[in-house]
C-alpha cells in the first residue's frame, strides 16, 4: 500500500466505520492477527479487539464523530491527531448516561500490511473525556491560574 492508501484507510476506519457501528466495514479494513497495544487485559484478540470498542462506543455515544486534523504516513505506518466527540446516552464503563455532549483529542499510530490494518496504538486525553462525563456542571469551577 502506498502512503496515501494507508492515510485514506486509516480515515476511514475513523471518519466512516466507527460512526456506522459497521462491522462488515471494518473488517474488511482490520487483520484478524490484529494487536491492539492498548487494549487492557480481556479484551478479545485480533479483529475482535476492534470490533469490540467499535460497538461499545455506539451503545454509549451518540452522534459520534472523529474530527481528523493531521495524518502522517511513514512506510507501513500511519499516525493521525484527532478528536472524538458526541453525546453520552448510553452506559460508559459503568458512568449512566448524562445526555451531554463531549469532545476530547486522541493520536492514533497503526501499522499496516497486507492492506490491512494489523497493530495500533494510541494515546487519548481519557481524563478531560471523563470529566465531561461526570462533572457536576453546577459546581463552581476553579478559577483559571
């Protein structure tokens, strides 16, 4: 694949598959020796791994969106800056709906062979996401330093 190729299949899994909750896309995108780094332990291996967090974040997000602002390709390998956003109306990892709205940034590197994606890793701001979640949003805030 060449570096356009990857970029434009990486975008796709963000900006296209993950919205849909489409299963059969993503397959189609994603190796069954898939290795998720920052999966935590029981999560399933390869494609499933994906599949699993791609229909987790359907049942607890809703218009869920993956704002891409930079993507860069190296060989087999492409990073990209973005940000997740949407609305909580379903269960997060225990965190009840709340009906509000989020947006928090994410970098994803994901290698690629075969024409497919096979490992991925990934640094994202899960605190500011948690507290858009959680936080009492008529509590006083403090001040700006």
């Amino acid at each position: 694949m060449s570096n356009n190729d990857i970029q434009a299949a990486a975008r796709r899994v963000l900006e296209e598959v993950f919205p849909a909750d489409d299963e059969a896309a993503l397959a189609e995108l994603i190796s069954e020796e898939f290795v998720n780094h920052e999966a935590p332990p029981g999560t399933p291996p390869g494609l499933g791994s994906v599949t699993y967090f791609m229909h987790l974040l359907a049942k607890a997000f809703t218009d869920q969106a993956w704002t891409i602002h930079k993507v860069v390709a190296d060989g087999d390998t492409v990073a990209i800056h973005c940000t997740h956003s949407g609305r909580h109306t379903g269960d997060y990892f225990g965190i009840k709906p709340s009906g509000r709205t989020f947006a928090y940034k994410q970098m994803h590197m994901i290698r690629f062979k075969d024409d497919k994606s096979v490992e991925h890793w990934a640094a994202r701001d899960d605190a500011t996401l948690m507290r858009q979640l959680t936080s009492d949003l008529n509590s006083p805030r403090p001040a700006k330093l």
